[in-house]
C-alpha cells in the first residue's frame, strides 16, 4: 500500500491473488527465494500520454492515456484498451495483473497488459471518436507491435474504435501486421472474436455443471451489463437452454419475466451496438419487462449470476441476496466484478464461483488465435475457432479443478489463481535475475 498508494482497485486484486499464492509459495521455496510474487506485482513498464484532440466545435481537448506492459515473460504484451471516465492508473494497473494471470491460463504464448483512457465516448460523435482513436495511436504506435505488444478492446473500445485504431497505425508504420486483435473480418479480424468472452464464460459456465453431474439448460440466469460480453453471454445460455431475465447498464437494470430470448437479444444489439440507445428502451418494446432505475439486477431470483459490466459490481450485501435467493452459480464476465467480501461469501458458501481469470479467459484466448492467423496470413472458418474456443474453456476448468479442488468442494479461485501462476513464475525463474 506505501508503494502504491491511491491505487484501491490494484491492491484489491493483488490481495485476492496473494491469498491463494501465498501459502503456494510458501510450500514451494525456489519461487519464495526469487521473490517472484514481489516481482509479478511490479509492472515491466507504464507508459503515459497525453492525447490531444479537437471536438466537433474546434474545442481543443486534452485527455490521459495508458499503456501498462505488466508482463512478458511467456509472450508479447497483450490486453485490451478501455475508454471511460473512471480509467484511473490504479484500474489498468488491476487489469494488467489480472490479465498476466488469464492469458497464462489459456495455455497460448501472451504476456500481460493493459491500456486505456479517461475520454468519455458517450455522446461523442463518430468523427470525435475517431479524431480521439487517431491522437491516442499517434503515440502508442511507437509502444506497440506484432511481436511487442497487441492491444484489443474492452469498455468503450469496440469494432468502430478498433478501426480507428488499427488504420492509424497502418498508416503511421506503412505495415499490415497483426497489432491490434478484435479487428473487423475484412482485414484480418477472426470469426467468433466478438462473442467469445461471452461465449466463452457459458462454456465456462456448463463445464462447472457438467462436472456436478448437471448442466445450465433449464436454468434462470440474471446478466448485468448489456455491452460486448453481457449480449454474447445471454446468446449462448439461451442457445443451451437457459431463461435469462436480466440486463443492465449503468442507468439501472431490466427484469423480463418471460425471458430475453434470440428476438429480444436482436433487439439489444441493436439498441447497445448500432443505436447506442439506454437499457429502458427495452421495456417500450417489451411490455412484460420492468425497469429499475439506479440498480444493479442482483435482487432477482436466480440460479446463475453472470456479472458482465465492470469492476465491483457485487457488493459483500449483493452476494448476500444473491446466497439468500439461493444462488447455484456465478460465473464472472466482467474483470474484478465482486469485492473481496462477496467473494469470500460465494467461497464459504461453496456454490460454484468462476473468477474472471478463468471465465472471461474466451476473448483473450480468441485473440490470440486471431494473432496466430494474422502471422499464417489465414482465416479459420467459424467452427474452427469455435471448436478451438471450446477446447481452450475446457482445459482451464481442467487446470482450475488440478489446483483447486478439496475433498468436497472445488475452490476456481486457487485453482485459477495457482494454475495462471505456475507458467509465469517458472518463465521468470528460467530467465534468472531480470
Ligand atoms: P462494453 O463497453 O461493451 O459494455 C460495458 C457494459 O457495462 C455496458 O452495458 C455499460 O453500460 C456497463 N458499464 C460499464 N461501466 C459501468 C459502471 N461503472 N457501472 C455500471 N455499468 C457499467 O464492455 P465489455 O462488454 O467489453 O466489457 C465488460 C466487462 O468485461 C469489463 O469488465 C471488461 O474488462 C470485461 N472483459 C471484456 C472482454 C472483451 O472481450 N470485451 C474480455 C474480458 C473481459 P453503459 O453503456 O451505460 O456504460
């Protein structure tokens, strides 16, 4: 805390990890004589811009923009950019460490990053957007690469800013290289990227059923969030089978009895990503649906809880309810959705609770197969990627039960905790004193 004040959100997910590391290391002493965990809490580097941009009304604008390369001891930097107005230092430098983590546990050769910036995109024009993706990439080419670090989306960066991004750094470097994932299929983007943080927590999600002898079809599942990760995973629970009655934004939630089933989610996707309207529209449409303002959808009865927003988004008082409503699940899409003391409610209570790192692992993990057809110059089909995004959610919950499971009880947060660990520290013991 003295080395790194100011920064909650990274002490937070330092402590999570450090619970289930530390007594690792302990019994393990070549990784405690190295001081590895002290050296996989420090970030390689940050980097720290300004990015200056004009507004549709010549106003000049200045915002602050991230890059943090935690580390690259098993690959290239890689994680994706976000835009919003809380990205504070502390948040990417929670991310970075995060990811170091998730991208060893997809079993593919990426080191850790993030990135981001304090620029607001809600109510910003096309062209604001794009003149903001132009200065931000004016300065970050020179941090990045193919072989050096590969950012991708997250909050606030999607397919529109990953265009803007991508042709700026096209047109600053005069290559075509796979330096940016999350790209559109018309130039070198992969099938399925889109879903598969979504699709992937599902996969997650059924694999931890599978393994108590059930499954998620016939399920209620409450979703927050209603951006890239919420739409994809409401998608594929409801292709197998589950009710999904909720979504979210950050005006408050909606609660549809009946049901968001394949029509309403169509309906979403074009209310979030073409119209980028509000989550109350969705009760004009739908009349059975209520909305609550201000809220967060945890107060609905469910069997699966699937907080896909942002971090902190369940409180140790929302876990409560959620155990209270009797909770079998909660599969985290979104990064550091739960605070520390909800988690540690979930793991008391010994329902099936799938950290982040493990289950939101899919969009990485698709990622880096989008790197991987970059450098072949090939395009997989969709069932290709699909098959290979299957394989990869069932080897972490494999690697997750290796680490984690007790006699009675499988605990994902050692196990994902352990098993991301293991990779990197071994790398980083290898290299020697670096
Ligand atoms: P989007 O920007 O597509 O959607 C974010 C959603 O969460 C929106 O509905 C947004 O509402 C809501 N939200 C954002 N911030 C807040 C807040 N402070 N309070 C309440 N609601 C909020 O982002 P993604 O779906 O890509 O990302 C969601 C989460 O998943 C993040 O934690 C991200 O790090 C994580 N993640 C994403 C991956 C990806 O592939 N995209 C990969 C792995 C993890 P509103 O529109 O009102 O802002």
């Amino acid at each position: 805390i003295k080395r790194n004040p100011g920064e909650p959100e990274f002490h937070q997910a330092v402590r999570e990890v450090a619970e289930s590391i530390i007594p690792f290391v302990l019994e393990n002493k070549k990784y405690q004589e190295a001081q590895i965990l002290e050296r996989m809490t420090e970030p390689d580097r940050i980097v720290i811009f300004r990015v200056t941009w004009e507004d549709d009304q010549n106003r000049i604008r200045a915002n602050r923009a991230w890059r943090v390369q935690f580390n690259n001891s098993i690959g290239p930097y890689k994680g994706g950019m976000r835009f919003h107005a809380s990205v504070t230092q502390s948040v990417l430098k929670f991310l970075g460490f995060e990811q170091t983590f998730k991208n060893s546990l997809t079993g593919l050769p990426m080191g850790g990053a993030k990135g981001g910036s304090n620029f607001n995109p809600k109510g910003k024009s096309d062209n604001e957007v794009m003149r903001f993706c132009q200065s931000l990439m004016t300065e970050l080419h020179r941090h990045i690469g193919e072989d050096t670090d590969v950012p991708a989306g997250d909050i606030g960066v999607g397919a529109r800013e990953i265009s803007y991004l991508f042709g700026q750094y096209k047109r600053l470097e005069n290559r075509f290289v796979g330096t940016l994932t999350g790209k559109s299929l018309e130039f070198g983007g992969s099938r399925v990227r889109t879903e598969a943080t979504g699709y992937g927590c599902i996969y997650f999600c059924e694999e931890m059923f599978k393994s108590q002898g059930e499954s998620i079809r016939g399920k209620t599942v409450g979703i927050s969030g209603s951006g890239n990760v919420a739409i994809y995973a409401a998608e594929k629970a409801v292709e197998l089978g589950a009710k999904v009655l909720t979504l979210s934004d950050s005006s408050g939630f909606i609660h549809d009895p009946e049901g968001i089933d394949a029509e309403k989610i169509a309906f979403v996707k074009d209310l979030k990503e073409v119209r980028r309207g509000r989550i109350h529209e969705y009760t004009e449409k739908f009349n059975a649906a209520s909305f609550h303002k201000g809220k967060r959808p945890w107060s609905v009865p469910v069997d699966i809880a699937l907080p896909c927003a942002t971090q902190n988004e369940i409180s140790g008082e929302d876990a409560k309810t959620l155990l209270d409503n009797g909770v079998k699940a909660v599969c985290e899409g979104a990064n550091m959705p739960t605070e520390l003391e909800g988690a540690h409610a979930f793991l008391n209570a010994k329902i099936l609770y799938a950290p982040a790192k493990a289950a939101n692992a899919g969009g990485v993990a698709v990622s880096g197969l989008e790197q991987s057809q970059n450098a072949l110059r090939l395009s997989w089909s969709r069932e290709e990627v699909d098959s290979r995004l299957q394989s990869i959610m069932s080897d972490i919950h494999e690697n997750c039960l290796q680490h984690g499971k007790t006699d009675d009880f499988v605990d994902y947060v050692r196990g994902a905790n352990i098993a991301g660990f293991i990779k990197v520290a071994d790398a980083m013991l290898a290299y020697g004193v670096v």
